[in-house]
C-alpha cells in the first residue's frame, strides 16, 4: 500500500495493524446498509487516515484488507451509494482515476483548416498556456507534443548543455495544436526570435509594447470615466478605504458591511453602486 517496507512478515504485520486501525473507527450496519466511518474525513467528506505522515484513503485500506491484494494506483475505490462515509464493502467498486488526456484535451478549442488550437484554461505569468498534471504546472504545448508524439528527451544528444524544448511555428502561446510546434532547444528558440523580429528591441516587440500602453491608457480613461468598469478588486480596495467592513466565511462570497449601518451586508457590485452614489452626492452638495 505504500506505506510499508521491510521484509514481507513486517509488510503483513503493518498491513494488518493499518487495517485494524481503520475497521475500529467502522460502525457497522446491516449488510446492504451504509458503514459509518468515525474518523478524520477530507475536503469532500470522505474517510481518511494518517499513515507514517501521509494521508490515505480508508476506503482504499479496507479493500486491500477484504481482497487480500494491493490496490493498483491507477485505481481508487467509489460507492454505489454515493454516501461520503460509507465503508461498506459490498457497495465499493473501482474505477480509473481521471484520464490526464482527455482531461488536457477538453480544455482545447480546435480550429477548422491551419488555424490554431488556442487553451481555454491557465496560462503562465508569461502568457504560454499552464496545465496542472501530477502535482505540478507544465507547459501545455510540451504536454501536447508528449500526448501526441511521445516524451520528449531531456537534452540535445551530445550537447547536454542543451535543453530540448517545444518551440510555436505559429509564434501563438496560446496554441497547442501538435503540426504548429516542434522540437528545438534554447537556441533554436533565440535564433528563430531574432529572425522573426520578437526581440525586446525588435520592430514586432516595440510594436505591441505600443498597442498594449495605448490599450491601458484607452481604459484608465473609461474607467476615469465610469468607476462601475473598475475589476472587482479595485472596487474592494475603494470599499476598504471608505470604511466598509469585510467578512468572508471559507468557500462563500464576501460581504460588505455598510460603515453607516444603515443598510444589510451587501455583495462587492451592490456596496461599490451605494458608496459611489454617496460620494457623488457630497460632491454634488459641496459644489
């Protein structure tokens, strides 16, 4: 199960105390009813148990324990029941865990003729598309190419000063359609930025700098212009200042409370649209 080690008397021995462990905090019903479980439980409310500092799934523990055999990792237990807590073993079944492929190419919206395949999830600080697979964020269009083509080696053979990377025909971060990359190294990279002109001096390069500070200018005067088009963020900052209350519970919204008192907790838009009319209104009697 992971968790033992040793010689197989002391593998058996540790398999069996875990085991003991877990059907303890088991209160068990009649046959076709649910099993309670009396322990720690996760996130979602299913059972689980610390081992040597790791936490495990109990309904994994429990059926290595009936079956006499361990659990393959690609596998994890569910219930026919649907019930968080049920440890019954007759409503157990297996099932895969989620398939990485299908889930990366669900995130993809394919394009008709050679137009790019663009990655409708998360995308790094440096606009290149993200994709979260085994604990870790990788490049999508290096997850792309090894779902495609197979892995990618890690060096140039016989330069291992050189690291292969996947490298955009298309110039699009954003794309991970397989025919628009292909492989190179940091070389290739800087060779094919140069010749392309998307260097930090390069004409491309100077000219979206231009579009991107024409494009901030063009909307820090609508929102000069109309504070409702300020990002939700930028509203709570103004909230915060003007002495609106804060209180968020984990996983809910959060809710403004009006410094006045006057009116009931309210969401971000409705308490920026209240305040702001206030402000307007001093103004307005000021003048």
């Amino acid at each position: 199960m992971g968790w033992a080690g040793g010689s197989d008397a002391t593998h058996d021995k540790r398999v069996a105390s875990v085991a003991e462990r877990a059907w303890a905090k088991v209160e068990k019903r009649g046959p076709d009813e649910c099993w309670g479980w009396t322990g720690a439980t996760g996130q979602k409310g299913q059972p689980q148990m610390s081992i040597s500092k790791r936490t495990v799934s109990v309904r994994r523990i429990i059926w290595e324990d009936v079956h006499g055999e361990e659990l393959l990792k690609t596998r994890q237990v569910s219930t026919t029941c649907k019930e968080a807590k049920c440890l019954n073993p007759a409503h157990f079944f297996l099932r895969a865990f989620m398939d990485h492929e299908a889930r990366f190419w669900g995130f993809v919206e394919k394009a008709e003729g050679d137009a790019c395949w663009e990655w409708k999830s998360t995308f790094f600080a440096s606009g290149y598309a993200a994709f979260g697979m085994d604990g870790k964020e990788r490049h999508a269009s290096r997850v792309a190419w090894e779902f495609t083509y197979g892995p990618i080696e890690g060096h140039v053979p016989g330069h291992p000063e050189l690291e292969v990377c996947v490298c955009h025909r298309c110039d699009n971060p954003k794309c991970v359609r397989p025919d628009h990359l292909f492989l190179g190294h940091d070389r290739d990279n800087i060779a094919d930025m140069h010749a392309k002109g998307r260097e930090s001096r390069g004409p491309e390069h100077v000219k979206k700098i231009r579009e991107t500070m024409a494009e901030k200018a063009a909307k820090r005067e609508a929102e000069r212009r109309d504070p409702t088009l300020l990002s939700k963020p930028m509203k709570t900052a103004w909230l915060v200042g003007a002495g609106w209350k804060i209180e968020r519970k984990r996983g809910e919204p959060m809710w403004f409370f009006d410094p006045e008192g006057v009116w009931k907790p309210m969401r971000v838009d409705d308490a920026f649209s209240l305040q702001l009319r206030r402000e307007r209104n001093q103004e307005a009697a000021s003048a």
